[in-house]
C-alpha cells in the first residue's frame, strides 16, 4: 500500500501561534485514493532540520506533503531547503504561475515587484502545478528518497492547500498503482466511550481480521466508530461492512443517530428538508451555540427560521412570554422555565419545532437541585413539549459544547421517534 508522511513547516505551528489544520485536510483527501497515511510532522524554519527531516520522511514513505514556507519574505525558507534537497542547480521562472500572480496584484490594485515575482520562480529539479488561487506555487520533486519517492511542496494558506489538493490528488493517480482504502463512519451520541466499548465487546471481537475498529470521540458529535478496510483485495468489502453495520444497529439502537460521517445538526437539516418542517431556538446558557451549528448546514435557511439569546430574565419575560410566577417559583434553571421558553419561541417564529436550553455552564452559579453543569433542554413539537435535565462537569466552553449537542440529540430524537406527552 503507498505511504504518505505530511509535513507542515513554520516556527508559527510549534509556537501555538497559529493552528494546523492543512494536515487534517490533505489526510482525509489522499485517504480517500488509496494512500495511507503514516505520519504527521512539524518543523521550524530552520534549512538543517527542513532537509534532514525530509530525508527521513522520503526514506520511509512514497509520498511526502509538505505545507508552509512558501511566501516571498526571507522567513520562507521551504523553496531553498528543496532546492538544496533535490540538487538543484539554479531556478527558471514558471510563466504560468507568473501569470496568476500579476493577475491577483491588479485584481488587488498593487503593482508586481520583484519580490513578487520571484514567487514565480522554482528550482530546475521540479515540475509544477499551478496555484491558482495564491502567488506560491506547488512545487513537485520526483525520484527522492533513493529514487522512488515524491514530494509536494504545497502552500500554507489552507484555502489555497484544500484548492490545489485536486490536482495534487490527479497527479498522485497519473503516477503511482494505488489500493483501495474503505472507511464508513457510525455516529453516536448519548453514551460515553467506555461504556460503548463495553456495549459492543462481542461485537468488536466478532469482526473479521481485515476489518479495523477506530473509536473517536468529540463533544460535538459523539463517539464516531470508524470502520476501516485497508487490505484492497477483498471484492466484497461494501458488503462485509455494510453487514456489521447491521449487527450494530440491533445493539446500539437509538444511541446511533447516522451511519454516514455527519454530525447532529447536519442529521437535524436532513430530517427537517425531508419533511418539509421548520425549527427556531431560545437559548440561555448556550448562548448561541445551538443556533451557530445548525446555520453551519449549508441550505438551513429553508428550515430555520431564527433564534432568541434570552441570556437576562427580562428577554425570557418580556421576548419569550416566560412567566414571572414561573421564574419565582421554580428558578431560572428549571424544566418549567425551559418548557415555556420553547414554547415562546415557536410561536414567536411560528416553526414546526423548538430547541429550549437553560443552565449553568460555570463556573460558578447552580444549587443542590440543579448544581453547575447542569442544563435543562426542552423541545417543543407538534404533538406537545418533552424536557430532559442533563448534568456534565467540564469547563464553561466544553459544557455549553455538550449543552448544545445535547440539546441537538434530544430533538433528534424527539422527530425520528414522536411521542405523546
């Protein structure tokens, strides 16, 4: 099977300055021809440990991705490292990329200067693919690594990378015999990954040799368990996966919510495009979040319809309709008040359906009842309004992240299975 190493190159990454997010880009892209991944590296700019580093990583794999050190000031020291690399002896000038770069200065209404133009220049030892969307080109050094290995020099403006992997990916395909790769994605929420390992134990142990098993949990969608075939020379692996899937579902039930690699509220936008139904939100303690994931699905403008921050006592009261007495009687952070949020928001929108959520994300703030980390969701629907009290114990961010997602599952939930109040 051919291997791949990516390396991103940039004392902003070691420093935390700046987050990789090219490496995670280009893995899932070349995953998906065939290539598997063996590792992730970064460097700082420094030519010693840029060419001696590459060195190793062309020894050990086919490919080699490199992201970072492109840009035209003197902190850019990718381009001569590869020139030193490969064995250059000088750099011609790529007139196609010359090109490209005059045409995003004038589109910015700035002149060419040298320093420019030499972006558009490249060691002889290599061929390039055009950046068509930046001033740096991918540049494409064959027969390293004792002969047999490439490396591709790419951008580290991610926009630019995520544009050029295409024809990366073209390349890769016109040069090497690849394999197949077959990954499928079960998406679960609502049970922790321990417990889910436990659950499933018969199950994983079950699983016949070429299949591997990968648990990845995140709080915004669950635990995912990601089945994967690397092998290539079964003909009939669709279906070997396609059966444990089946065998899944009869043991988790509910607890899996798509078995496509999706997140609830891209689920959520499914169910409510299917059926041609809406959604509004009132939120407290999450303070947006619902509304932010949901507006992330491209296309929810056909079913959300709005949301309200209520964060203060006077926008519950005075936008929402939450009663006074409610309030008094029962608290801020209750199942009543979550259940006239809800209701208040739908008809304030006149949605289908409403996601409620009052709480305390901390720190600071709950009592014995309903202590810090606990939130009340409610989900207001055609056939009446269901609640349910969840209780997490991390720091304010992560726990207006479970807040949301929980929230998310929980109306899920309430549109695949209705139920009568």
């Amino acid at each position: 099977m051919l291997k791949a190493s990516i390396c991103t190159i940039g004392d902003e990454l070691l420093i935390g300055q700046v987050i990789d997010t090219n490496s995670a880009t280009i893995s899932r892209a070349i995953g998906t021809i065939g290539v598997k991944v063996t590792g992730m590296v970064s460097m700082p700019d420094d030519t010693k440990c840029i060419i001696s580093t590459l060195q190793e990583q062309l020894s050990l794999n086919d490919i080699v991705v490199t992201t970072g050190g492109l840009g035209p000031t003197k902190d850019d020291i990718t381009k001569p490292a590869l020139a030193t690399l490969s064995g250059s002896e000088g750099y011609v000038l790529h007139e196609g990329q010359l090109s490209i770069v005059k045409e995003i200065l004038h589109s910015r209404g700035l002149d060419m200067l040298d320093i420019n133009r030499a972006q558009a220049l490249v060691p002889d030892t290599c061929e390039v693919i055009l950046n068509k969307r930046g001033t740096a080109p991918i540049m494409v050094f064959r027969g390293l690594g004792g002969g047999n290995s490439t490396l591709y020099a790419m951008p580290g403006v991610p926009f630019e990378t995520e544009a050029a992997l295409g024809d990366v990916l073209s390349d890769i395909k016109a040069h090497y015999p690849l394999d197949n790769i077959l990954h499928h994605n079960i998406m679960t929420y609502g049970i922790a990954e321990s417990a889910l390992a436990k659950m499933i134990a018969p199950w994983e142990e079950s699983l016949p040799k070429e299949v591997h098993l990968a648990y990845l949990p995140d709080p915004l969608k669950g635990v995912r368990l990601r089945l994967s075939i690397y092998s290539g020379t079964l003909s009939n692996e669709k279906e070997i996966i396609d059966s444990k899937i089946e065998e899944l579902k009869a043991i988790l039930g509910d607890y899996i919510y798509s078995c496509d690699d999706d997140t609830l509220e891209g689920r959520l936008g499914t169910l409510l495009k299917e059926s041609g139904k809406t959604i509004s939100a009132a939120e407290s303690c999450t303070g947006g979040e619902i509304a932010h994931l949901i507006t992330t699905v491209p296309g929810s403008s056909s079913y959300f319809l709005g949301s309200v921050t209520s964060y203060s006592i006077s926008v519950k009261e005075g936008v929402l309709g939450v009663k006074k007495e409610t309030i008094d009687t029962y608290g801020v952070v209750s199942e009543e008040v979550a259940r006239e949020m809800a209701l208040g928001v739908k008809k304030l929108t006149g949605s289908d359906y409403s996601i409620a959520t009052t709480g305390y994300a901390g720190p600071g703030g709950g009592d014995a009842a309903n202590p810090e980390g606990t939130v009340w969701v409610a989900a207001a629907t055609p056939d009446g309004v269901f609640t349910r009290k969840y209780s997490y114990h991390n720091d304010r961010k992560r726990n207006i992240q479970r807040f949301a997602a929980s929230a998310l599952y929980f109306m899920l939930m309430q549109i695949l299975h209705p139920q009568k109040p």
